[in-house]
C-alpha cells in the first residue's frame, strides 16, 4: 500500500484523485451490481483504477477432471461407446492458504487483538480453576505448542465450508464455499464481518457423481496443500507488530453441519465424527490413516466395518502436520443443539404429548416482554424455522410444559436440556461452569427415558444426542464455542449474482476495495473502521425477519436511571405531545377508521427490584424482589427538590420457594389487608426487567387469558429462568 502510494506522489488516496472519487468507488463497489455499475459509468476505465489497488492473494482456476461413475444404458444393449456415462471438467478456484495467513497475521488494524502464544487462565490466585475463552486459553495450543521447535508460532487455521447456490435462475449451478480463519485473532473481531477476519478460500465444484466424497476430498487436498510443508517447517511472515516471527499453520478447527462433518470424518451418517463408533474413545488421525490404507490394500480389517468407515481412501487430512481431524470438528451449536436436538425432536416429542391445539393456546396466552417475539397463533403452524425463532421459543418453551406435561421427567427433561442449550452458548467458561454443564447433560440423560416410556419415541440412538457428550472436551481444548458456530458464518454467503469467472472478478475488485479501506483506516488512525458493536453477529442468524419488540413503560424507566444496570436493550422515541390527546378507544375507532383496534388491558412491566445492598453482595437473587411497575414519575417542584424519578410498585412475594422439578423461583402477589402491597420506590432500585409466567393448568387454557388478562387472572408465577442471559445467571450464581 505504502509503494502504491510513492508511486502516486505520496496522495493519501491513491489511484483515486481524492476523498470523494476514492468514496464514490467504495460505494459502487460494496452496494451496486457490475451491471448497474456499467451503466452508471464507463465501466472500462472505472475498473482499470480498481485493478490499479493492491489486492488480496490471488485468485486462480484449476480444471479438475472427473470419470464417470454410472453405467451406459447403451452399454447394456450391446453397445461398444462405452462402459460409463461421460464425466464431467469442472472448475476449482482457489487462494494460496499460506498468503492468506500472512494477509491477516500481519494486517496492521489487528494489532492489540491478536495472541501469538498460549495462555493458561485462572480464577484464582491459587490455580485450582480454569477460565477457558479465546483458543489460546485452550489445551491444544499448549499441546501443539510444544511439538513445535524452540521460537515458532502457531496460528490455528480454521476452516468453514458450507453448500450454497451459485444463481437463483439456475438451480443446478451450485457450489461449496470454504472460508479460513485464524484464532490468533481475538472473537471481539472475528464475530464482526466488517473486519474481515474470515477469507474465502476457494470454490469446491459440486458434482452429481455417486462418489462425490472422493472429489470433495481430492478438491480439499489441492486446496490445503500448501499447509503441508508451512505446518512442518513453518514460514517467516511480518506480524501486525513489525516483528517477523517463524509461522506455522496447523489446522485447528473445521466447522461444518452434520453431514459436512460425516463427510470429513469418512463415516455414515448415522454414526459420531469425533469418535466414530459410540463404543469406542476418539480416534487420533493416525490410526484412521492407516486402517483406511490397510482396507485399500484388500486386507479388509475389522476395524474398518467396526468404526463405520466409508471406502475413500485418500483424505484430504492424512498429511496435514500436528492436526487430529477429530479433535478439529468442532461442537455446532446452531445445527446440533437449536435445529438439532431442540427442533427435531425434544420439541416434536413434546407436542405429540400435549397436543398441538393446547400447546399454540399457551403460547398464545404467554405474557408479553420487551424483545421476546410473541407467537399470536402457537407454534405448530409455522412452516419455516430459523436459529432466531429456535431461541425464542426456547425462552418460554418450559413455562408452556409445566402443569400441563403428563409427567415430572417431561418437565426436568425440558429443564436440564435447556440449561445444557444456554451453558454451551456461554462466551467463556469456568470449571465450575463445565461441571454443571456436564451436570445437565447427566440429567437430561436420567429423565429422557419418559420419552420412550410414553411412545414418544422408540430409541435415543440418535448421533445429535450423542455429540452431547462432546461439548466439555471441546471447549477445553478449543476454547468457548461463541467462535466456532455455523451461526456466525451465515453472514459469509455473499449475494450469488452470476456465474463463476465473473463472480471471481467482482470479488476480487470487493476484496482491493476492502483491503484499501482498511489500510487508510489504519494509516490515518481511526482505528474505529470495522469495530462498531452494531456489527457484531454472535446473535446474527440466517433469517433477515426481526423478532417482535414492544415499547414499554419499563423502558423509559431504564433510560432514566442515573446508574449502571444490566439493560442493554434497544431505545424508544415516542412524540412528548401527541396530535390528539386524551381520545377513548371508541373515538380512534369512529374518526380514524380504527375499526380492528384492539381494546387490550393495560401491561404493566415486572422488575428485580433492590431491597437490601448489603444482602445482595452475595450474588444472585439474594436481596432482590419482583415487583410490578404501575407508574413513573417525577414529583413537581412544589413538593420538594426530589431530583430522580420515583416508581409507584406493586410487591410480589419473597423469592423463597424454588420449585426443583421446574428449576425456577415461584411467587405470588403480595397483600397488605387484602390490598396490593404497594410503594413508591427510586427508580434506580428497578435493576433489571424480568419475565414472570404463569402455572398453566392442565387442559384447556381459559379463553379469558388469551385476551391478554393472564397476569391479572393467574394465581401462581414462576420468573422466567430463560428470558435472557442475565437472569439464567443469576440463577447460576444463587446457589
């Protein structure tokens, strides 16, 4: 970039004559096709200046050929063209791994956000606990760390690939993405995708030939090849420091969905990639290479059929130095635990017990809470799910079993997989957090029988529910799974506009303007290019559909607060003096032709509110109590110099009976001479919102709670132990 620059004379903007002409091709490139852009513009010679930026490693196509796999037809009627149908020449395009590594080892914005070597992480002075978040926290770097020679720097390679189409109109033009990363770089920039931490590798072909397992592998070795000498002999590169330091790339983590994951794993699948047969401890990469080449060379070993291997016999992992490829496939949070696991088949056993009709009437009637999307017609209707709406219906999915589910095991089932579900999305870990996340699993194991007790079900022998087991060794050796989740890499499919060659050429043009921008980021000094929060995708998912939020009283009250609380949630504007004041429902209804609106009680917001500070330094609910928020307000002038706002509160009782078959604190409304408790409490003592749900009887749920009056009516609450984080650690932390 420096070198352009000289070449221009020293301009700040080079090949560009200034600010504006270098914003206006950041914008055409970045938010207009290349046929819009033709016709805005001489396209020629407005791509001539982009080819002048530096850009990233280059792109080249190499043609791979494949034969045939079925037989002629025409063969088998006496015909001599030909024994197979023809095969096909496609193309593979790909990058050098190794000049990508060193573009983001060394790319000079990371600096301050990258680790070069392991760290061990303790809780306490002492070192009797862990703390596991960044990969270099985990055990597989020190592990791979000391097989490496005296000096070198490991840089853990990850690789994400997922199927996708190459165009809308066509639909049998697809092709297999693979994305690389490296874990040096912290999580706080490899979950923005405006950093640019993840790279697209290359392009696999996508073939209808029945041992397409051969291509996919054959494809991939071609692809990693040049690993295979860096990660033995390492390979000098400038670092965003300026120090050199001898890298080698290693292969840490490969993160795919189930059946990519079978894939690289050569099994069925119906059986466990990590460790291949349920019987059996993990395999290393070792001795799969070599009962794969025994069965290659017609001695057939037992293990071959015992572990459930398939007939391929070149992986793409076998010379990849330092790597184990079963310890590199990674837990998937999105496709095993929210699609997986939860919507496939703890949620479907659930409604073939309840039925469909009583389970969307309960949540129909749930309350309503700021940010929770409310499903107005149930659940069993909704055709097409995303990891979003998995999580929202994961939040109340345990108020609508309880006092409804046939049994007690449905319920402590639903409880120890949901706290398993939350403890895994965690973006760090202590040992104590890995136990009870064990802990759950265990219980989910204890309770899951119920299921095939009641006909639910026939087995468990199930590779989803099985993975399970996996999720504590990887977070130990890999750090938290927050950055190694299909769920962050969605944003990584680019929109497919055409065909492969001018795909290629776009990107590339994308990829200069992209690396340009960051280098003017970095050699101005504003550092702030590409680590705005708005971009951060943990949360991100597939679906563009945003959840359902309403505006609150609750949430004035938090933005009126004069001290820090646990309420990062999204702000409301609402006019100070509204066109027409003071109108009954009847009047909206006749002069605005507001025939359908709906006359709803009014929603007053549940709060944790602060009794005792002393109290509550012990940790969760301890000197915390729930209370209803009626009203807000500031007294005037004329009564005193009272200058915080004040709330008027209706008191629920003490949270003092925790209900273990359900796993969360049970409360009443609390009376005083037959009256609400009520008090005009500082708003700063409303610490954080809270979900309280009702105790659903079984059968029919009562039609007058559907119409919105569930929190007048209803007897006995539960708070919520899934609405969000914040209160699920609380939870954690009480006992």
């Amino acid at each position: 970039m420096k070198q352009v620059q000289h070449i221009f004379g020293g301009s700040r903007y080079p090949p560009f004559e200034d600010h504006e002409e270098w914003e206006l091709a950041q914008w055409l490139i970045n938010n207009v096709n290349q046929r819009a852009t033709d016709e805005f513009l001489n396209n020629h010679t407005f791509m001539k200046i982009v080819d002048r930026l530096p850009t990233s490693p280059e792109w080249r196509c190499e043609l791979v050929y494949t034969n045939g796999d079925v037989k002629d037809i025409r063969h088998d009627q006496g015909d001599d063209e030909g024994h197979t149908i023809d095969g096909e020449e496609m193309e593979l395009w790909v990058c050098n791994p190794v000049a990508c590594i060193r573009e983001l080892i060394g790319n000079p914005a990371f600096n301050g956000n990258i680790a070069y070597t392991p760290e061990k992480v303790y809780t306490d002075c002492h070192g009797t606990g862990r703390w596991y978040d960044e990969m270099w926290t985990g055990n597989w770097w020190w592990e791979t760390q000391h097989c490496l020679p005296s000096g070198g720097t490991v840089a853990p390679v990850i690789l994400v690939s997922d199927k996708t189409e190459l165009s809308h109109f066509k639909g049998d033009k697809n092709a297999w993405p693979v994305y690389l990363s490296i874990r040096n770089l912290s999580k706080e920039v490899c979950c923005q995708p405006s950093c640019h931490t993840s790279i697209l590798l290359g392009y696999l072909p996508v073939s209808k030939l029945k041992s397409f397992d051969c291509l996919f592998h054959y494809c991939m070795r071609r692809i990693l090849q040049p690993l295979v000498d860096a990660g033995q002999n390492g390979v000098e590169m400038v670092c965003t420091d300026g120090q050199i330091q001898r890298v080698f790339p290693i292969l840490a983590a490969y993160v795919g969905d189930h059946p990519e994951q079978c894939l690289i794993a050569y099994c069925a699948e119906n059986q466990c990639p990590k460790c291949i047969n349920t019987r059996f401890p993990p395999h290393d990469q070792t001795q799969t290479t070599c009962t794969l080449h025994t069965q290659a060379t017609g001695q057939y070993p037992p293990e071959f059929i015992a572990q459930g291997l398939q007939p391929i016999f070149t992986p793409f992992w076998a010379d990849l130095p330092h790597a184990n490829i079963f310890t590199a496939i990674t837990s998937d949070i999105l496709h095993q635990l929210h699609q997986g696991i939860f919507k496939d088949h703890f949620k479907k056993w659930c409604m073939a017990l309840m039925g469909k009709q009583d389970f969307d009437a309960q949540f129909h009637a749930m309350p309503e809470f700021s940010g929770l999307h409310h499903f107005k017609e149930g659940i069993s209707k909704v055709k097409q799910w995303t990891g979003t709406d998995h999580k929202q219906v994961q939040h109340v999915f345990l108020a609508a079993l309880v006092g409804a589910a046939p049994h007690l095991d449905v319920i402590k089932a639903g409880s120890s997989l949901l706290d398993f579900i939350y403890l895994a999305q965690y973006q760090s870990h202590m040992d104590c957090m890995l136990d009870a996340l064990q802990q759950a699993l265990d219980s989910f194991h204890v309770a899951k029988d119920i299921f095939t007790d009641l006909g639910c079900c026939e087995h468990f022998n199930m590779p989803k529910i099985h993975l399970l087991q996996h999720y504590v060794e990887t977070i130990r050796s890999l750090g938290s799974l927050d950055g190694l989740n299909t769920e962050t890499s969605e944003w990584l499919h680019i929109n497919q506009r055409d065909y492969l060659v001018q795909r290629m050429r776009w990107l590339q043009c994308q990829e200069a303007i992209i690396w340009f921008s960051t280098y003017l980021a970095w050699h101005i000094g504003n550092m702030q290019t590409g680590l705005q929060p708005s971009d951060d995708c943990n949360g991100s998912d597939e679906s563009d559909v945003p959840p359902q939020h309403t505006t609150t009283l609750l949430d004035y009250a938090m933005a009126t607060r004069s001290t820090q609380t646990f309420l990062l949630g999204p702000s409301y504007h609402i006019s100070q003096w509204p066109q027409f004041p003071r109108r009954s429902v009847q009047y909206l209804r006749q002069n605005h032709g507001a025939e359908h609106f709906p006359a709803m009680p009014a929603r007053f917001d549940t709060t944790l509110t602060m009794f005792d500070d002393e109290l509550q330094q012990c940790g969760g609910f301890h000197g915390l109590q729930i209370t209803k928020v009626r009203m807000i307000f500031k007294l005037p002038l004329h009564l005193g110099n009272y200058q915080h706002p004040l709330a008027y509160v209706h008191w629920f009782k003490p949270l003092t009976h925790f209900d273990r078959n359900v796993g969360m604190f049970c409360t009443t409304y609390s009376t005083q001479h037959c009256l609400p408790n009520a008090s005009i409490i500082p708003v700063h003592c409303l610490v954080q919102p809270c979900h309280l749900i009702p105790k659903f009887p079984s059968g029919d749920v009562n039609p007058h709670w559907i119409q919105g009056h569930i929190m007048m009516d209803a007897d006995i609450f539960y708070l919520n132990r899934y609405i969000d984080f914040s209160i699920f650690d609380l939870y954690q932390n009480h006992f």
